[in-house]
C-alpha cells in the first residue's frame, strides 16, 4: 500500500459527535459518511453535511465508492423529504446539497424523490438555495427536466474520470451519457449553474483529463472540482498515483483558462466541500 504523503494528511481527526448524533436522531443519511468522506470532520463541524436520499444502498458498484452494493429489494422512503428538510432548518443551513445513490430499479431513477425534496426545503426553508447531485438517470430527459424544474441553484453530475477508466471506475456508467446530462441541463435551464467533478490518481494521464475538461467546457459546464482519489476501502480500487500539490494547481490555471467560471483543485477538494463559499464566491467575483 502506498504511503499517504504529508500534503494529503488531514490532522482534524475528530468529528463532531453532536453532529452526528443528531443526524442519526433525524433518522437521515449523509454521503459524508457512507462514502468515508476524509473531510466530514470538517464540515460536521461548521456544521453541515451533503443528504444522502433514496437509502444507503446503491444498484451499481463503482470501483471507487464505499457505498454499500443493493443485495435486495429496495424501497422508497416517503417521509425522507420532510425529515431532511427539518434536519436542514435545524442545522441552520443556508445552503443544501442533496444527493443520492443511483437507483437503476426505479423508472425516473429517483427524479421524483429529487423533486419532493427541494420541494419540503423550500417549505420548510425559503431563503436557502439549494444543490443537486444527481446520478445519470441512466439518460431518462424526462427525469433530468423535472429535477430541474424544481429550481436548484446548482445542478451538479461528477464526470468522476477519464473515459479510458470507465469500465473499471465507474461500472454500469457511460462517459458519453454524464456529458449528455451536463449538456442538456444546461439547453433546458441556462439560468442553473452546471457543476462536474473529477478525481485524480487512478491510472490516469494528464493529456486524458485535459481533453475531459475541454469536454466539459463544449457542454457548458460552469464550475469544476478536481480532487485526489483516496481508497475509501479495501475492497475499493487502490491508488496508483499521488498526485502533487503543483500539478493541482496546474490543472486549476488551465481549467480557468478553458472558460470554467469557478475551479476547486487541491488534494483534499471533494465535489460538495465548501459548497456555499464556491456559490458566495461565484455571486461576489463572477
């Protein structure tokens, strides 16, 4: 195994337990934990935390992701919403990121949860803007018009990787169809920023992911994160490569001169951290 290199190590090692214990008392998941997220101490702390809806439970198997495979039926939760909209009031959130498993078994893939979601925030906290994360919908136009139309501020879909890693990364996913989303979320609402995210350290090379970011600016993508891939698990793909400090910032300068309006590039960057500055700053400066 790879020795972890100083500029990765993050000392706040502990977490924030009242956080924590108040997430489990609002019976709601964070992808902060289920992914392993190296920086939840941070965020539990401020506090804040990116929802994780429609269950802990995923129908794909990425080769990167800690979450947990489906090895059953699965359901949809209908109190889900409210009880992350009360979470959200009582964390005193003024900026949400929902997120969630894929969820292959369910026609619109879990639009509709989506929606019912922003839909409890917007009773339960009207000045709060909110952020999607959202899967492919496995290409469904249909799904990915109605998200939208539920008025997120940001409407974000992680690229993850370069296409050559998309078998073993990324199982069940096509690079082809995440850029198509981008794309058309862009033609269907222009007002919503568009959000993309990468991970380095997989096998990669560096002439692959600059073409990735030229895809991503040619489908209108308006903010970007870049961050290194860290093995949540065992079971999880290993690390090829640490990538330095140095070469995230060259990424970032070239990111910015391809048109991208707002870039996060740092060993540590993850696609939900620091959410709300990234929004404060792309209102104040942009």
């Amino acid at each position: 195994m790879k020795r972890l290199p100083v500029w990765i190590k993050n000392n706040k090692l502990n977490l924030n337990h009242e956080t924590q214990r108040r997430l489990k008392s609002w019976k709601v998941h964070t992808v902060c934990e289920e992914a392993r997220c190296p920086n939840r101490q941070e965020c539990f702390s401020k506090p804040t935390a990116t929802f994780l809806i429609l269950g802990p439970e995923c129908t794909r198997n990425c080769g990167f992701c800690s979450v947990n495979t489906a090895r059953g039926s699965l359901r949809v939760d209908p109190d889900e919403p409210r009880r992350i909209a009360i979470a959200a009031k009582e964390m005193g959130l003024r900026h949400v990121v929902i997120t969630s498993v894929t969820r292959d078994d369910l026609p619109d893939g879990g639009a509709f949860q989506f929606v019912r979601v922003m839909e409890e925030l917007k009773r339960y906290l009207p000045e709060a803007t909110i952020e999607v994360l959202v899967p492919d919908f496995n290409g469904n136009l249909d799904s990915l018009r109605s998200v939208l139309e539920a008025g997120p501020v940001i409407f974000n879909h992680n690229i993850e990787t370069v296409p050559s890693l998309y078998k073993k990364v990324r199982s069940g996913a096509s690079f082809e169809r995440s850029i198509m989303i981008l794309k058309r979320a862009k033609e269907i609402r222009p007002s919503t920023l568009t959000k993309s995210g990468l991970m380095l350290g997989l096998g990669e090379s560096m002439e692959e992911v600059i073409e990735v970011l030229r895809e991503l600016r040619d489908a209108c993508c308006d903010i970007l994160t870049i961050g290194q891939y860290l093995r949540p698990a065992k079971a999880n793909l290993p690390v090829v490569e640490y990538i330095t400090p140095e070469v995230f910032i060259a990424l970032k300068n070239r990111a910015r001169e391809l048109g991208f309006k707002y870039v996060a590039s740092g060993p540590l960057v993850r696609s939900s951290m620091n959410a709300e500055d990234i929004l404060n700053f792309y209102r104040e400066y942009l």
